[in-house]
C-alpha cells in the first residue's frame, strides 16, 4: 500500500538554519517517517514550491496534500498569496485530503469564508497543550490532549463556516480544526523538533517580548508528541 503526500511549501527555513537542519519539506517527511508503524504502508513525497508559483499538474497526482508554515501572512495581498488560497479552493471543492499546519491552517481560514489575523495576544511560543473541544461525531484527535511546539503570531479569528473546533490551547482558541472528512488543520509544528525549534528562537530572539522568549525557551525541555500527531495525519489521510 502506497500513499502519497504532496507537501505545499510555502517558505524557505531561514539560511543560517537550513544547512543544519534542512528544509520544510524534509521535516516533515522526517516526521511521518518516523509515525509510520505500519509496515505495509510506503510514504512516496512530492514538493511543490508553492510560494515560487509551483504547482502539480494535476491536482490528483498525489493523495494528500499538507501545507507547510510561512514567515507571511495569508492577509497579505501578494500573488503567490493569492494563488494558493484559490489552490485551497480547488482542494476543498475536490474534496482531496488536505492537513494545514501553522500558515496553512490559517489559510484555510483565510480561503474558505474564515478570518485569520494578528492574535490579541501577541506572540505565541513554545510547548503548549491543546485540550480536546466536544465535538459531534468521530473526534479525529482521540479526544486527548496533546503538546505541540508553537511559533505564531497570526492566528485563525474566525472559524470557517461548518467545520469543527477540535482543540484550543490557553491562548489560541482555534487551535486545530476540521472541515469535513477532507481538511484537518494544526496551528502548532508537529514538525518542528527541540534542537531547531531553540535555533529559530535564538535566531529571532530581537523580534520576541524577553519573557516570551524565556518561557518559550523553557518549555522546549518538555516532551511534545510530534509522533502522535504525526501518526494522526497518517491515518487521516488513509480514512
């Protein structure tokens, strides 16, 4: 059995970083990699540099897509921004499996009738905990809490209409969603791993309130589940 995952990437890690601990698309292949349990399964990857104007040709040439993160904002008015929210438009009415993460969750937003905008809050970093939101129906994320690493300041406002608030963290109300049986979205990195999350936090460390940057920094020691969420898309993608 064979499933394969286009990976819309819609940027670029930052140069001093990228050499140590590669690119986007790696990171997430190295994620459900490591998720995958199941034996019989093979995960075939595709790249496509969406925020070069890089497309499939066909829009069914993979099984599932997922959307990376972005240093941009969906809001802003740039044409690859553009593109890829009418991109999302076609996945969503094709009805193609579809998991965005961080940016790609709030474009989800952005495209289908939601509002994703700067968080009232200001930046969001570090391990947090989502806790699961009752939810009708199968919950998709086992009714569990989980830990992801978080670095955002945008964040969805509004969800889209008719999909599902999965889970909230303590200052991110829409945390993770669903959209019918099609779209899952995440606003935490499970691709994100400790030793590059400190880099990127170091790297940036000007542009972040000091206790911010503190607490973040000392939340990396905690144990995210990377592996479970991982393992969530996985069998997503398979439903």
């Amino acid at each position: 059995m064979k499933l394969k995952i286009g990976i819309l990437q819609a940027d670029n890690v930052l140069p001093p970083l990228a050499e140590g601990y590669g690119e986007y698309p790696e990171m997430f292949q190295q994620l459900l990699l490591a998720a995958n349990s199941n034996q019989q399964l093979q995960l075939e990857f595709v790249t496509y540099a969406v925020n070069l104007g890089i497309y499939p040709e066909d829009i069914d040439e993979v099984d599932a897509y997922i959307m990376t993160g972005s240093k941009s904002s969906v809001y802003e008015d740039t044409p690859w921004v553009t593109q890829l929210a009418e991109f999302v438009k076609s996945i969503h009415s094709h009805k193609k499996k579809f998991i965005g993460i961080c940016f790609g969750h709030q474009m989800v937003a952005h495209a289908l009738g939601g509002e994703a905008g700067l968080a009232a809050v200001g930046w969001s970093l570090g391990v947090k905990e989502a806790s699961p939101n009752p939810a009708p129906g199968k919950n998709l994320l086992a009714d569990q809490p989980f830990k992801l690493i978080y670095s955002h300041q945008d964040q969805v406002i509004k969800p889209v209409p008719g999909s599902v608030i999965l889970a909230s963290t303590d200052n991110c109300p829409i945390a993770a969603t669903s959209l019918g049986e099609h779209i899952l979205t995440f606003q935490g990195h499970p691709e994100f791993f400790p030793e590059y999350t400190r880099a990127l936090y170091q790297l940036r460390r000007q542009a972040y309130p000091a206790d911010t940057y503190k607490n973040a920094m000392a939340s990396i020691q905690e144990t995210a589940d990377q592996t479970l969420v991982g393992k969530i898309i996985i069998d997503f993608c398979l439903a």
